[in-house]
C-alpha cells in the first residue's frame, strides 16, 4: 500500500524499454521493481499494521455498543508499532541518514508550527517540535551553521553536520491557512517516518558532542534562569521544552568539556598532497575557524517585533549572546538597558530613545554577515535605511554566468580589498565618488558585456558564412590576427560540417544552452543597467528639486 | 424550613432506615458465579492474554551503535537516493537585486504559462524591510508535492553527458594540407537573360559551353570570360555535353524534344574541319532499319549556326551525356515508358533503346569512364548494367528520396549521388551497395555534383546558393577507406525564384570549378 512504500522508501523506476513493458502501449503508467514489491511483502511491520486494522474495527464495535470496560481494554491493548528497524535498514550507515536529513528537517519544522487542533494528531506535532529544537540545539553546540538565506518562502539554514551539508527551510512564524487540495494523510506518514529518523539522529549526533539526551539545560545556567521564571511557570516540566527552545542555555555535558584539546587538531601530512594544498587546506581551516566564531563577545538584544527564534538560533551559532524582553519569551537574560550591549535588533523605521554605545540594526545585518563570513559595515542597515539587495549564499557563479554587481562588490570585500569606503563618508561627498562609483561599476559591466558580445558574436559567426567575396583591397586593412581567426573558424564551421548526425545533435544542444545562458546573461546586465540609470536620473532630479 | 442533614460526614449512632439487610446480601451472587466461570474458561482457552509487559526500551537510542558491513545489502548499491531540492537563487530573495524583479509583460507571460512549464514557480518580490514579509501561502503545497515526488516519481541514472563539445568536433586534416582547391571567385560569365541550367566545357579546357532557359546556348572563353557565339537553338536547353573526345569538337545539346549535335567552330580549324568530315561521311545503310528515333541532317541555315545532326524524340529530352571514347551518347526522356534512356551512336546514326522494361523514373544516366558499365539513376536507386553481358550488375540504395545527380570518380570506383534532400551519398562500389558515406552540408536540395578528373576534389551545388568543394582521397590500397574532407564553401550566387546553384563543373586540368547560377550568371572559382 501506499503508506507501506512511503515508510520502506520505495519508489517507481522507469523501465529501460517502456513499449516492451506495457505490453505495446505508450501510456503513460508507473512501474515498480518486481523485487522491490516481493521485498515490500516479507516485511513485518504489515502483520503490524492488520493488526492495527482489527483493533480499529473491534474498538468501533465496542463504541457502538456501549461497552465501556471493552474499551478501556482494548484501549490498553492498542497494537503499537515500531520504525527503528526501517530507519536502520534504509540507512545502514549514519552518514546515509545524515545525507537523507534535508526532507526530515523541513518536513519536522513544517509540523512543528502547525496548529494543535485538526490537521494532524498533537502528539505529532509536539514530538517534531521537541526533534526540531534538539536538532537546533545541537547545530548551536556545535557551531555547525554555515549559511542562511531570507526568502519569500522562508528560512533557508545550511549546517555542515560532519561534512554532510544539511539544508532545511523553515516557515514564517504565521498562521497557515490550510489548502484542501493537499493529503495531509501522505505527509503524516512522511512525518511518521521522519520523527523515527531524526530522533535517532539526534541521539547520535548528542552521544558525539558528549552531550545528555534527552538534553538538560547546563546546570549554572538553570540555576541563573530559576529566579526569574520561578514565579511565572508553576511547573518545571511543562516549562522545559520551551526553555529548551529559547535557545539560550547552554546544554548539559555527559563528560566536561575539553575545549582546548580540540582546538589544537593534530596535522597528518597525507601522501600525495603538495605544500600548496596542504597551505590552502590549513588556511581553509583557519577561515572556518573564524567565521564560527563570527559573533564572539558581542551582545545582541532583539526588539520584539524581530522574529526572535531565527535570529536567536544565528546568532548563538556563531558565538554571540542574545537576550530579549523578558515578557516575549522565558529564557532572556539581560535587560535592554544593559550598557554591555553591542547590537541591538530593530525592525521598525525609527527608534526613540536610542541608548549610546551600540548599534541599532535591521536584521538583515545578522544574515548577510554570516553568509559574507565578516562582519559587514552596519551603515546600510540602519534602521529605517533602504537595504541594500539580500543574495542568495547558494548561488556559485560560474565562468559566464550574470554575477549581480553587491555580489562583486562583496567578493572583493571578503578578498581584504575596501573598494567603497567612500560610500561610508559623508553624504555630500557621497554623491560625487556614488557617481565615480557607478562609472567604474559601468566600465566594469561594459567590459562584461563586450565580452559576451564578443562571444555571442563567435557563436553567430559559427552558423553565419562568412562571404567568400575577399577584394584584395580588404585584405591589406585587416590584420593578420583577423584572419587567421576567420581562417579557423571557417576550419572549424568546416569540421562541424563532418560530424556524425549524433554528435552533431549533440553539439548543437549544447551550444544551444550555452547561448541560451549567455543571451540571461545578458538580459540580466541590461536590466541593471536599466535600473541604475533610472535611479540616477531621480536622484539628479531631486537633487534639482532640492536646489531650486 | 431547616433542613435536616441526613448524610453528614459524623458517623451517627442510628442508622438512617432500620430496614433489615437482603437475604442476597449473604449468599455468593449466582450471576457474578457465572460471569467468572465464563472468564476462567476463557482463560482455560486462552482466549483471554495476559497483559503484555510494557516493552520499556527507550524510544531512541544508538541505532548505529554496530556498523557492521553486512548490513550494506545490494539494494543499497542499487538505490537511487531522490534528489535534493534545488537550493534558491538570488530571485528567491525577499529582497533581491532589481534586476531579478519580474517587468510587466514577465509577470504576464509568467502567468499564462502553465504551472509546470514555469521557470521559477513563484514571482520575485521585494519587501523593504524583514517585518514587511508574509508567509509564503504554497508552502504546505511545495511540501506535499516533494512528498509525492518522492513516493510516486519514478528514479533513473540518468548518464548525464559532461563532454567538452570542442571534443566532438572531429579533427580533420587541415584544408591547406590538401591544396590545390578552388577557393576565391576569379570571373563572372554574364550574357544570359535567365537561368542558366547547364554547362559543359571542352576537353582540352578552352572553352565553355553553357545552356539557358532564355533559349540560347553560348560559347565562352574561359579565362577571358568572353563570349564567343551565342547560338539561339529555340527552346530551353535542358543539358548540355562537351565531346571527351579532344580529337572531335562537338557538342551534344538537349533542346526540348530533340538532342542537336552542335559543331562550335571554336579553336583549332584542323580539328574542327576533321569533326565535321566525320559526320559527313557517314554513308547510310542499304536497308533500313527502324529506330526508335528520327536523325536528320541539319538545315543549310542550321548548318551554317554549326547545328550538325538532330535527333528528334518523341518526347521531352532532359539529359544528354557522352561515353569517355565519344562515339556513343546517351540521351533521357521524361516518360514514364519503356523508352526513358537511349543510346546513341554518333558516327553511324544509330539509336538504340536498351531496356525493354521501365524501373522507375530514370533521372540521369552516366557511363562508366573506363569499363563497359552504365548506370542508370531512379529515384531511389542507382543500378550499373553491365553493357557487353547486358545484365544488372548492382543496384546501390542512395538512402534518400530522389536523386538529382550523380558523378563518378576517374578511377571508376566511386560514385557520389546528390539529391533533392541535401543530402550527398559516397558509393565506394567495391564496398557495399548502400552508402560509404552520407554528407549533409547543403541546407538546401542538390542541384549538380561533380568530379574533378585528376585532382581529389569532388564539389556539389545546391539550391542555397554555395558550392561545397569537398577533398575526396581515393586510396589505390583497396583496405584503406576514402577520406572526406570538407574544404571549402564557396558562395557567390544570389538566390532567384529559390533556386541557388544549377550545375557545377569542374575544369578538366585547373583545380578550377565553374557554377551556373539561376541568376543567369556562371562563376569562376580558382
């Protein structure tokens, strides 16, 4: 059935010949492995299942006869189920789970912020939510974000769980308005599967940072939190879960933690390296080093229209302390008058009542430091400031690919070069190294796009022939370099000309694609370039306005 | 009314009623008797269980704890691991850079399409700031969909080609490796009114001979481009053939119904006075013989033109060609009949129909330059007969669905056939019937193929206005295979009426090539 495939993992294949498999027809049909079903068949957790399906009709029969000591026993005796040998047996080794974790993550934090009513059973829900603050736990323990990434779907985290690069995107915290046309039956049995993975995941990634599962919160740090929460929360149990998800505590180790003795890793010269791989490793090292240690010593404050368990994750991933008002959540620990704090977080236009010695900052700051791995200059995100773009830490430019000129600009940053410090200085002088600017970045795009020219030009020249009409005149303008790439070109539409039908086909796919990809490209370049003269022209324009 | 508290916790020392106690409250109840008789026999049957112990295992523990290698079973080896999502791009950004925003007609063609042709599967937006950003309403529907991708879609390996397509493009010798080859125009032959529809030039490479559909025939000098007589022969001229003979000077012409023996006059007096005492003395027959044909001498005012002989047809005639000694000539007839290809012999004006059955519409017919081989080009096929034993000898699959030309090498032993699909077919006819080779360099219909008589060059010309001349190695080491290589697109012809390049020739000494173009123009190319 189909939750029997959906807990196995089973899925279709597509068969090599389709017409000799479905029997002459093209219909589109799916096809599973025979092998796959037989496997399918000597499973277990089926017996469980019809198991199941008796309890379900005997416990109706009871209901509907109103026999109550019947249902209580049965009650007592409902048939239970366990997936632990399905999660073994689909990943024999923990990094195969570690691979697979991207869907569990994003499936668990969906279920987690669904309502507690309707949907879906609550025990579910609470379950994923626990799962998903553990796994948020963990990635603190160990500083193992890497990037994150604000889009209009929501939050994109990556975390590097040794070496495995897990992705998982959670939902702004809003109401979901439920679809109809969705089987929430399908995504239960995903989540169903998803809880048992990522349970034992959890355990196991706890046992190897020598932390206590189910996690206990750091004993100093408890005993700091009781007094203030002592009199709002009657019972320590109930409160747990949310402390645990303020994410502001430290967790309790099953051993003490020996820090210095990891930092200093011993080095294995491995046969085959060269020095220079050897020193581009060790500095990759060194730049990981520091970029988990991004927000080290600072203090953050998070206003209370900030989305706090975001940035409250971010920031504690990267060393940095954070609190927030104490009516928005438990676990806060400074106040928002405390002079030691360095940044605090504001998402509104302006603020009253700034307090001196820290910087009052948008958001964005905290995800666009921690992708660009520095600490960016906080004089465009003010509040209240247009922001500037937000990008995308996923995207690797390739050689021809349109790379958006803040990314430019940022690579040069992270490069140790400053190329804008102008744009810090005063608005007055802004206007004039802005237009500097804007020529050099114009320069620098013209350049771009003669070279696309030159290489869209290469390839319509490739399919255009050239005129075999060479006046001896001619001949002594051009150079010799012209001509010896006109003679190859020629050479080489001449060669193309003998390629076998297939390679031939093939060729042209993929000079198909590669021009499709440069004419984006392209297209790209010229709307900015659009953009920014229009931009221009308004600022001259109230400039004017201004003056006159 | 005070009320009277019959039931206080304080235990009184009257009881309420004074009623004496049942009698059923003494004696063991037969009711209860017979339900724990029943349940003691259910029991007895084991119908009822015990209760199972809680199993009190922890719900997570190391599940990994023994990774032993047994566990890694085939079905590993073979799982296809879905996908990982793709990860978003800059688009994707609450607040991308401008230009990844969505205009007015993006937005609108992005909203006609349908949902899985787009691109992106959300429109781009920008949000000023973080507070300003809603939830996303298709997030649950992105969530189900992966659900389902993973359950019901069906996983290949996909081999995905990851070649430099620099690669794939064969390497070739170098075109100059393989000079001579015609390569630039050198003249332009201008006179004719309309397009020019053959060539033919002398075997000693003098001169020139081209047919037009304005009803003309004219003689060039070849490397002056002068024109040297223009003969008005009344009708469009379908093809035209130099003698191969360099001791005859005569031209074979198809005009309409008929094939005109032309003597151009042109160069040496000797040889084209010999010519002409050839074909006078010619002595006829005593008996008469029925041919399929009427030869007649040529009027005094046709003969003072240099009109010689006609053979009149009864039907259209479209090609003429000559055997390699020039004595005997073929001519065809667009008819669907048995009398499609004729055979000519000039000096005894004799005519000959050599098939008594009809294979096909016969598009050309070429003789064998060496051996006593003819070959007869249909539509689709190409057959040698073999003239002595008159017999089909071959018969080559041109792979293509009509044939317009054909030429054949000096050696004798490879064929190329052009045709109405762009496509050129090499016959290599020691190797097999179907084709060494297939080229396909035109875009357009081949009009004309030839080959050059000592070079290894063979060219053909199509109706997109280019001559392609194409080195053709033929090795005498009968194991090596020929060598084809394209060297050189050669264009000059304007497109009239859709139609490029006519007919190519090349000459016989000079790797020159000459084309006639529907422009009414022939170009020189050296």
């Amino acid at each position: 059935s189909r939750r029997l495939c959906i807990l196995k993992g089973i899925y279709p294949h597509e068969p090599k010949h389709k017409k000799k498999v479905n029997k002459g027809s093209t219909a589109p049909r799916t096809f599973y492995l025979l092998k796959d079903i037989k496997f399918l068949l000597h499973e277990p957790i089926v017996n469980k299942f019809r198991e199941y399906k008796v309890f379900v009709r005997k416990l109706r029969k009871a209901y509907g006869k109103g026999e109550w000591s019947t249902v209580d026993r049965l009650k007592d005796n409902k048939p239970s189920y366990k997936l632990d040998h399905i999660v073994k047996e689909r990943y024999p080794t923990f990094i195969d789970a570690l691979r697979d974790l991207d869907d569990a993550l994003s499936m668990c934090f969906l279920f987690s912020t669904f309502p507690r009513s309707g949907k879906c059973h609550v025990q579910t829900i609470q379950l994923c939510r626990r799962l998903a603050v553990e796994f948020l736990n963990y990635v603190i323990a160990s500083r193992s974000l890497r990037k994150v990434f604000l889009s209009i779907k929501g939050i994109y985290y990556q975390a590097e769980v040794l070496g495995q690069p897990v992705t998982w995107i959670t939902p702004y915290a809003f109401a979901h308005d439920h679809p109809t046309d969705v089987d929430y039956r399908v995504m239960a049995t995903f989540t169903e599967f998803y809880t048992t993975l990522l349970g034992f995941v959890n355990f196991r990634l706890y046992q190897s940072l020598n932390l206590l599962y189910p996690p206990k919160i750091d004993g100093q740090a408890d005993i700091e939190l009781k007094p203030v929460e002592g009199q709002e929360y009657a019972m320590d149990s109930e409160s747990y879960l949310e402390k645990l998800s303020a994410l502001s505590a430290s967790l309790a180790r099953a051993v003490a933690p020996a820090h210095e003795e990891e930092a200093e890793l011993d080095e294995f010269p491995v046969e085959g390296e060269t020095a220079e791989q050897m020193d581009a490793k060790k500095k990759e090292q060194e730049a990981l080093e520091k970029h988990k240690k991004l927000f080290e010593g600072l203090r953050f404050f998070l206003n209370r229209e900030v989305p706090r368990e975001p940035l409250a994750f971010i920031i504690r991933c990267f060393g940095g302390q954070v609190s927030w008002d104490k009516s928005l959540c438990i676990g806060a620990t400074y106040d928002v008058n405390d002079p030691s704090i360095t940044h605090q977080i504001v998402d509104r236009p302006r603020v009253e009542q700034q307090v001196v010695g820290r910087y009052y900052l948008q958001p964005q700051w905290v995800f666009d430091s921690v992708n660009a791995k520095l600490c960016l200059p906080v004089a465009d995100y003010f509040p209240g400031v247009l922001l500037p773009p937000h990008l995308s830490p996923f995207v690797t430019e390739q050689e021809g690919d349109y790379i958006p000129p803040e990314k430019l600009k940022l690579l040069a940053m992270q490069r140790g070069e400053n190329p804008d410090e102008e744009s810090e200085e005063e608005e007055d002088e802004e206007d004039d190294n802005d237009k500097e600017e804007e020529e050099e970045e114009d320069e620098s795009e013209k350049e771009e796009e003669m070279k696309l020219k030159k290489m869209e030009e290469q390839k319509t020249q490739s399919n255009k022939m050239l005129p075999v009409k060479v006046t001896a005149g001619k001949l002594r303008l051009e150079d010799k370099q012209r001509l010896e790439q006109e003679q190859q070109s020629e050479e080489k539409r001449l060669a193309i000309m003998m390629m076998k039908k297939r390679e031939k086909y093939l060729y042209k796919k993929i000079m198909f694609g590669k021009k499709r990809k440069v004419r984006e490209a392209n297209k790209l370049a010229a709307k900015r370039k659009a953009h920014d003269t229009a931009v221009k022209e308004e600022k001259k324009k109230s400039k004017k306005a201004r003056r006159a | 009314q005070p009320s009277v508290d019959f039931f206080t916790h304080e235990v009184m020392i009257h009881p309420v009623t004074n009623r004496p106690a049942d009698k059923r409250s003494f004696i063991p109840s037969l009711i209860e008797k017979e339900k724990v008789s029943k349940l003691v026999h259910a029991i007895k049957m084991g119908w009822i269980k015990p209760r199972k112990p809680k199993d009190d295992t922890p719900t997570y523990y190391d599940l990994w704890a023994h990774e032993e290698p047994g566990s890694i079973l085939g079905r590993h080896k073979m799982h296809v691991p879905a996908p990982k999502m793709k990860l978003p791009g800059h688009e994707e950004s609450y607040n991308p850079p401008p230009e990844y925003l969505l205009s007015e007609e993006e937005k609108l063609a992005w909203e006609q399409q349908e949902p899985a042709e787009r691109r992106l599967n959300f429109v781009p937006r920008q949000y000023r700031c973080l507070r300003a950003v809603p939830a996303y309403s298709r997030f649950i529907h992105e969530r189900f969909e992966r659900c389902l991708d993973l359950y019901l879609c069906p996983r290949q390996r996909k081999m995905r080609v990851n070649v430099d397509p620099e690669d794939l493009i064969p390497k070739l010798p170098k075109p100059q490796d393989l000079q001579p080859f015609p390569t630039v125009q050198a003249l332009v032959y201008r006179g004719h009114s309309s397009l020019v529809r053959c060539l033919g030039i002398s075997p000693s490479g003098q001169w020139l001979v081209s047919g037009s559909d304005d009803g003309t025939l004219r003689f060039w000098e070849v490397s002056t481009a002068r024109c040297m007589r223009t003969l008005p022969v009344g009708g469009v001229v379908k093809s035209v053939a130099w003698n191969p003979n360099p001791t005859v000077c005569l031209v074979a012409v198809a005009v309409e119904q008929s094939v005109l023996l032309v003597n151009p006059c042109l160069g040496d007096k000797l040889l084209y006075g010999a010519t002409d005492q050839l074909l006078e003395s010619y002595v006829a027959p005593e008996e008469e013989r029925v041919q399929p044909v009427r030869w007649d001498t040529a009027t005094p005012e046709e003969h003072a033109k240099g009109i010689r002989l006609i053979i009149r047809h009864s039907k259209a005639v479209k090609q003429v060609t000559w055997h390699g000694k020039g004595d005997y000539f073929a001519s065809v007839v667009s008819d669907n009949g048995n009398m499609q290809v004729l055979i000519h012999q000039a000096s005894k004006r004799w005519s000959q129909n050599p098939f008594r059955r009809s294979k096909g519409l016969v598009q050309c017919v070429l003789f064998h330059p060496l051996r006593p081989y003819f070959f007869v080009a249909t539509q689709r096929y190409v057959r040698v007969y073999n003239l002595l034993k008159q017999e089909l000898t071959k018969k080559l699959m041109a792979n293509c669905k009509w044939v317009s030309s054909m030429a054949i090498h000096p050696g004798g032993d490879n064929v190329i056939c052009g045709s109405y699909d762009s496509k050129l077919a090499w016959f290599d006819l020691d190797l097999s019937t179907r084709p060494y080779q297939m080229l396909r360099h035109h875009k357009k219909a081949l009009r004309s193929v030839a080959f050059h008589r000592h070079y290894p060059l063979f060219a053909s010309g199509s109706d997109d206005g280019t001559v392609i001349v194409c080195h053709g190695m033929v090795y005498n080491d009968l194991l090596q295979n020929p060598l084809l290589v394209p060297v050189k697109v050669l264009k000059g012809h304007a497109l009239t009426l859709d139609l490029g390049v006519l007919d190519v020739i090349f000459h016989p000494t000079q790797p020159w090539v000459f084309s006639s173009g529907a422009d009414g123009t022939i170009r020189l190319y050296t």
